[in-house]
C-alpha cells in the first residue's frame, strides 16, 4: 500500500503489517490491540516486537502528519436521531 502526505506530497510505501496497522487505525482501537489482533494473529512476530516495531512505525507517520497519536479514544461525532412520520 501506498499513502501520501498532504503536508508535502511525500509517498511512503507500506509493507504488509503497517498496512495491518494502518487499515486497523481507526481513533478508537488502542495500539496494543490493534498489534495483539491484526500484527501478531497474523504475522509470525513476538508481541514484543511487533509492539515495538508498531510504536516506531505510528511516531514515523505521526511525524509527517498522517496519523494523529491521542492517549484517548477519538469520540465519535453523534448522529442525529431519525424523526419518525
């Protein structure tokens, strides 16, 4: 998988487990569960590991502005209730 940068345009090219972590990064799903269910499920890694090569990959793309690294779950925005006729 490929993304870009909107800031600067700059490509990164994702292998198969930070593609894993990138579809899974959704603001509500922590880190360690995306790794414990998508990495380490999937892949033949030590949690550790993969926990460690996770980390290094979200600060990378955190520091191009791809993705926003929060200590809490991204709330979602309420939708509004269907009026019934």
């Amino acid at each position: 998988m490929m993304i870009m940068s909107a800031k600067d345009s700059t490509l990164f090219t994702l292998n198969e487990v930070a593609t894993a972590i990138w579809e899974a990064a959704d603001g509500c799903t922590p880190l360690d569960q995306i790794v414990d269910q998508k990495v380490c499920a999937v892949f033949e890694v030590a949690p550790s590991v993969a926990m460690s090569d996770a980390e290094s990959l979200v600060a990378e793309l955190s520091s191009h502005g791809l993705l926003l690294v929060s200590e809490q779950p991204i709330s979602s925005a309420k939708t509004p209730a269907k009026e019934t006729p």
